[in-house]
C-alpha cells in the first residue's frame, strides 16, 4: 500500500509542474487561472496522500484552507475579470 501511494504522490508533484508550467507560460490571464485552480487541486490530493502515509489528520486541514483560498481567488478574479466591482 505504501508504494502505492508513494507512486501517486510522485505523479501528483509531475503534474504539479505540469501545472507551474501552465502557469508561467499560460497565454492568457484566465489560461494561468486554470492552471492555479488544478495546482490547488492536486496540493489537496498531496496533502491527502501525505496524511495517510504519515497518519496525521491536521494536514488534511491544510489541505481544507488551500482549497478555500483558492475558491476564493478564483472568484475574485472572476469578478474582476468580469468588470464588476468586488461588492457587487
């Protein structure tokens, strides 16, 4: 089980820097947005992997608020992409 997982967790690091690549070079402003909001999800699906093999629950709670942030980021920038104002 554990080599599994250490097998998962070195494809989700690849297709971070998949992710990073994206990001930097991404043409667009909302092409890096994407790139940003998989990069979180896959930081989640570490932390997942990581607290199962270490068997530690609060980094699942790092996970958590990676992923409220970046809800939260990407609404923003929806909003501004859109042109309206944040308290619309």
């Amino acid at each position: 089980m554990t080599d599994l997982l250490t097998i998962l967790l070195y494809i989700q690091i690849g297709l971070c820097a998949a992710c990073l690549y994206r990001i930097i070079r991404g043409p667009t402003i909302p092409d890096r947005m994407v790139g940003i909001d998989i990069f979180g999800i896959l930081v989640v699906g570490i932390c997942a992997i990581i607290s199962i093999q270490t068997e530690k629950s609060f980094i699942l709670d790092i996970g958590i608020a990676w992923i409220i942030l970046s809800f939260t980021g990407t609404i923003t920038l929806a909003k501004y992409l859109s042109g309206k104002k944040l308290s619309e």
